[in-house]
C-alpha cells in the first residue's frame, strides 16, 4: 500500500517537457496530464484480469472497444487475437507503426496489490495462477494512452500512425501472426516502435544501436537409458546420470568453445523430468532449456555443439540422447540510422533515469518479426520503484515482478513524441 501511494504523485511533469516550444510536443504533454489517470486504471484493470497468449480476449474487446470510442479505422482480429487501429492524419506524410504486446504468464502472482491477479488457469497439465509477470498490462495501457493523445490531435499529426495491439509475444508468435495477417501493410508502415517495461531506474530510457535483445531458441534433449533397480545400477543404463554429464557438458561451450569476446551467449536447462520413485532407475529423461545468441554464426555453433555433447556423453554411458532445436528466436535488432534519428527524442522525453546506452540484454523478443520487414527502434522503460536498486528487484517473469507506475506517463510521453518525431523527419530514414 505504501508503494501505491508514492505512485499517486505519477503526474508531475518534468520541467523541461512543459517547457518545450515545439508545439507538438508541447501539446503531448498538456493531453499527458488529463489521459494519465486513464491509462492507470486501464492498467489496474488489465493486471487483475490476465489472459495468456492467444487468449486474450477480454483484453483487445477492451482495446477495440477504445479505439472504436476514439474514432479511429479499426482491423480486428489481426493475428487471432489482435487488434489494430489507424490514424490517418490531418497532414499528407509517411505511416509509422507502435507496437504492444498484450499476453500473460502461467506465474502465480506473489505482489500484494489492490489489483492483484487471482486468476487461475490450468497450464501443461498444472493448476497455476495466471500474472502479467512480464509487465505487457503496461504495454497495452500505454498505447492506449498514446492513441487517444494523438487522436485529438488528428488535424495536425503529417501522416499516418498505426496502433499494434499484439498477442503471444511469449513464445507463441503472436507478432509472426499479425504479420501474416497484414498488419504493417495497407497502409504500409515505414518503421515501428515498440517499449518494454524492465527493472531500471524509474522512469529511465534504455536502448541499443544494433542487436538489443537475444534470440531465443528452444532447447529439448530426450536421453534414452534402460530401466532397473536402483540398487542395480549396472544391470540397466541410468538416463539420470547421463543427463547430469550433459547438463555440465553443456555449460563448458559457453565457457569454453566460443569467443566470448566477441558476443554473449547463454545456454540453460531450466527443467529436467525422469524416474518418479527413489529406488527404481527410470527408462528416460527429458530436458528442456533456453539458447541465448546475438550472433548468427555463433548461434549456429551453439547448435552444432548442444547436438555433438549431448550426443557423444550419451553415447560414452551407453545411451542414446536425441537433440531437438526450436530455432526460430531472432535477434532484436535496432536500426542504427533510425537509432541515431530518434535519439534527441528519448533524450528529451525520458524521465528523471534520463536516457541510457546500454549493453545487449539476454531477455529475448518476438518484436524481430517486424523489423525484418521494416527497420524498428524498441526500447526499455525502466520500472523501479524511486530509491530501490534495480539490480536487486525482481525480473520479469517473476511472481514478485513490480512495475512502478509512475513509470507510466514516460512510456506514453516516449512512444507519442516518437511517432510524431518520425512523421516529420522521416525522409532522411527511409
Ligand atoms: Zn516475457
Ligand atoms: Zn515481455
């Protein structure tokens, strides 16, 4: 409760943003006062009703209801569960894409909110509670916020501006999905936007030139033994032992067979599944586990030598192991030109954290799926609470994920300046 009323002052405005002379921006930031308890109670109501990929439902009748109410051309749905709105402006010039992504997580939520999640779901045959440990109720807030802000200002913004209100960013392909279905076309898009929320000084800016997030690739290793007594060990082929080689086995090509200097990688086996009694040595194991890149040639290394460890330890205990590799992660990628465009714009819009150049971060995105069409510029938001040390805070996808909302007013303030930013400079970026 304290922590939500530290987050009622979440209107005050820099100075610097109030004071701007550009009448644009300075007219984003009048209509950022009045939609700003909007977007808060649009978020609260969000977060306590959490749906999971491809079944977000409530949540974009929710959207499309709001962006029908604004007046806007409204594709519904685009992506199975998603929904897109268009702003054709008053003034002739380029279309420019924002993305948010609108999907929960199988995550019991643990954080004592007002609006705390007591959804629950079965998921892979468990009984779970249902969070936006991922912080997307944000995203979606934001954007909607962002949407009525430039609506009003329809008869000034020199272009078009296209809403993506995205499902199953995790794992799912929700963005592959919408851009089967047309989203960046008609009108086309020339560039997309999209923010993530992330523990970070409050109200920070955080972002990359180049690859910003990882890719993702899936990881599954089934490990064949023999069943027997577990007091004979020798009479079968113990899966558990072998899968245990592998699991270190694993570690040393991070460590030890790629340049670390060159790029970061990751690989983790986050589950392991065989034998279901003490004494009795089961007939398998299964492991799944996560592959982080940011470089394709190494990204194919990592491959290569996840197959030949696991293969070769497998062998060497007389089992057999079988490799499959769900490889369709990609690098999430900032256009350096668009980058370096729309720098002054995060600088001037960023809240007290300021505007950061970070380093890569292994989290991965499914946002790629729209730059490979179009150059894209996504961006963290940092969520901390004032005076926390963000390091020490929960990550996404915990069940204690917290997100300050007085990061919020920076998010919609953000992504509003950079749509309207690109429409009038973009000639040089295309
Ligand atoms: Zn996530
Ligand atoms: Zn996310």
């Amino acid at each position: 409760m304290r922590r939500l009323l530290a987050l009622l002052a979440l209107t005050t405005l820099p100075v610097h943003a109030q004071g701007s002379t550009d009448p644009l921006a300075r007219e984003i930031e009048q209509r950022l006062e009045q939609v700003m308890p909007k977007v808060i109670a649009w978020r609260r109501d969000i977060h306590q009703h959490p749906e999971l990929s491809f079944e977000e439902k409530r949540t974009s009748a929710l959207v499309e209801k709001h962006l029908r109410a604004l007046g806007l051309e409204v594709q519904a749905p685009v992506g199975k569960t998603g929904v897109v709105g268009i702003l054709r402006g008053g003034r002739p010039g380029p279309v420019v894409a924002l993305r948010a992504d609108m999907d929960a997580l199988p995550v019991t939520e643990l954080v004592d909110l007002p609006f705390k999640s007591t959804v629950r779901t079965m998921y892979n045959g468990m009984e779970v509670g249902v969070m936006h440990a991922c912080g997307h109720d944000n995203h979606v807030a934001i954007l909607m916020g962002v949407a009525e802000i430039l609506t009003a200002m329809k008869p000034r913004i020199p272009g078009t501006i296209k809403f993506l209100f995205q499902p199953a960013e995790e794992g799912l392909g929700g963005a592959k999905a919408m851009v089967a279905d047309g989203a960046l076309m008609n009108p086309k898009a020339s560039a997309i936007f999209g923010l993530h929320v992330m523990p970070g000084p409050l109200g920070s800016l955080n972002a990359r030139p180049g690859g910003f997030l990882a890719a993702a690739d899936g990881l599954e290793i089934i490990v064949k033994g023999r069943q027997t007594h577990g007091s004979s060990p020798w009479l079968g082929v113990d899966p558990i032992v072998v899968s245990s080689q592998i699991v270190l086995g694993l570690q040393t090509i991070a460590s030890r067979q790629i340049n670390v200097a060159a790029a970061p990688a990751v690989i983790t086996v986050g589950m392991i599944q065989g034998g279901n009694r003490g004494n009795i040595i089961p007939d398998s194991v299964v492991m799944i586990g996560t592959i982080r890149t940011f470089d394709p040639a190494m990204r194919t290394l990592i491959h290569e030598r996840v197959k030949r460890t696991a293969e070769d330890i497998a062998r060497a205990g007389g089992a057999t192991a079988v490799v499959n590799l769900q490889t369709s992660g990609l690098i999430t990628v900032n256009d350096n030109t668009l980058f370096d465009k729309m720098t002054p714009t995060l600088r001037r819009t960023a809240g007290e954290g300021g505007f950061n150049v970070v380093g890569p971060v292994m989290g991965s995105e499914d946002f790629p799926e729209f730059t490979r069409e179009i150059p894209g510029l996504f961006y963290a938001l940092g969520s901390s609470p004032k005076g926390s040390d963000p390091a020490k805070q929960p990550a996404n996808h915990s069940p204690l994920f917290f997100v300050d909302e007085g990061a919020l007013p920076v998010g919609v303030r953000s992504l509003a300046n950079l749509a309207v930013d690109y429409l009038r400079t973009a000639g040089a970026v295309q």
